[in-house]
C-alpha cells in the first residue's frame, strides 16, 4: 500500500496537495486501522498526491481539552502546529470528526490555519469531479442503510449531507433514525466519555442509539467517525445482531463498491 510521509516527500523535493490526518484510533485501534486503509485505497486509486505525518503525528490533543486539560491541549496542539507549518501544510483530510473539528476550529486561535476536510467531503468531491466512478456497481444495491451521524461532524460542523449523498451512490436505501441530523444522538464517545467509565444510570447511551438504529430495519449502519464505529459495534454485539447488521466506514462502503 502507497503510503508516503512528509518527510519523504520534502527530501526529495515535492510537496503534497493534501495531508492525511491518520489520528490516533486510525493508527492504533484494530478496527479504525481498516478505515484508515479503506480511505488510502481510495486516495491511490484517484491518484491524489497525498502525504501523511507518520512518527511526526501527535494526538490532537482533542481528549484532553474535553476532559478540562486546556494546558495538555495547547502543549499538544502546538506542537503538531508546528511541524505542520514547518511542513507548509495547507490542506487536510481526516477519517476522524473529532480531529475534523480540532483542527479545524481550534487551531487556528494558536496559529494552525489549514483547509481541513472530512473524508466524506473529500470522496464526494471525487465522485462529483469524475475521479472515482460507482456506476454499474450492485455490492450494496437495494441494502437499508442507516447513517449515524457523528457529534463533531453534524451538529458541530454542519456536515450532513457529504455521507448521506455517498450512501446513495451506492445504490442503496437510506433510512434516517428517529433522531437524525440535528437532532441526532451522541454516541456516548465524545467529550472524552471514550476513554473513561460512564456515569451511573438506566442504560448505556450507546445501547439506546443502536436501538434507534435497530429500529430503522437496515442491513447496514453507516458511521464517519471511529468512535461512532466502536459504540455502534458494541452495541449491536451487547443486542446479539452481529450475524444480521454490520456497521461499516462510509470510506469501507465505498471501497468496497468501487471494488478496491
């Protein structure tokens, strides 16, 4: 797999057009390391001269600001801003809405300003652009597929319809939640909740969403966020559906269909 690094690329003499924002549950998480690859089969096959950091990256510092830790956050933050300028980064993509959002909104106060997209933004400009082509494809053809949307994405950003018009490439039915869109449910991962232990009460929040979920009768449920990904996948393990309902990447739906 053609994954080059900044450092690589910069030695040799060439800049990227864009830089691949792996993240750390892309890098590490056994799950999210597949999305991570499913995104990079798409950037391959639509020849788009990307880069990522490698050993250079560091966590955002996203967890920590949303446990209360505003000094870890700008040691952290400053840090990769500093080796993303050192680098004349200008644009960058991310699998992850909660880096989506970091980057995006919070790093440009401490001299971080970059063009920061979600994948599904990026794989829509490709389709639409001519680039990755899904016509003919029948992988997901006539499939119910739900779309979680992820907090950091959604009701923070306002990036709603990116996935949803990505879903319907596929040929696929969507069918909303109860609770879609501005009005969706929290996964119960954000605001740092995915590194701690929940607070006390009648049901787990991500039980409650993978009802919402169950409810719509898909085949599928779609996410854009690793976090989503992992509470959506317990939750249907804890229902005993793992034989029925898969939950799958918007960027795995996609390289799956494209046949990559």
């Amino acid at each position: 797999m053609h994954v080059p690094t900044m450092a690589n690329l910069m030695a040799e003499g060439k800049s990227p057009d864009i830089l691949f924002w792996v993240g750390c549950s892309g890098s590490f998480d056994d799950r999210a390391k597949k999305i991570t690859k499913a995104l990079v089969k798409i950037l391959n096959h639509c020849k788009v001269n990307f880069a990522v950091l490698g050993s250079e990256e560091s966590c955002t510092g996203d967890p920590a600001k949303r446990a209360g830790n505003e000094f870890t956050f700008q040691v952290q933050a400053h840090m990769n801003i500093q080796v993303l300028n050192s680098y004349q980064v200008k644009k960058i993509v991310t699998a992850c809405p909660h880096c989506f959002n970091t980057l995006k909104n919070e790093y440009p106060e401490l001299g971080g300003n970059y063009i920061v997209v979600h994948h599904t933004q990026l794989i829509q400009d490709l389709i639409l652009s001519g680039r990755l082509a899904l016509e003919g494809n029948e992988t997901f053809k006539g499939k119910k597929i739900t779309f979680h949307d992820p907090c950091y994405l959604g009701r923070a950003n306002d990036v709603y319809e990116a996935p949803r018009s990505l879903i319907e490439k596929l040929d696929a039915e969507l069918v909303e939640m109860k609770r879609c869109k501005a009005n969706g449910l929290c996964c119960g991962a954000g605001g740092a909740q995915m590194f701690k232990e929940a607070e006390k009460g009648k049901k787990e929040i991500n039980l409650e969403r993978t009802d919402d979920a169950l409810e719509t009768k898909a085949s599928i449920i779609a996410t854009g966020c690793p976090f989503c990904n992992t509470m959506m996948t317990d939750g249907i393990k804890h229902a005993e559906k793992e034989s029925e309902i898969k939950v799958w990447d918007i960027a795995e739906l996609i390289a799956n269909a494209a046949d990559l």
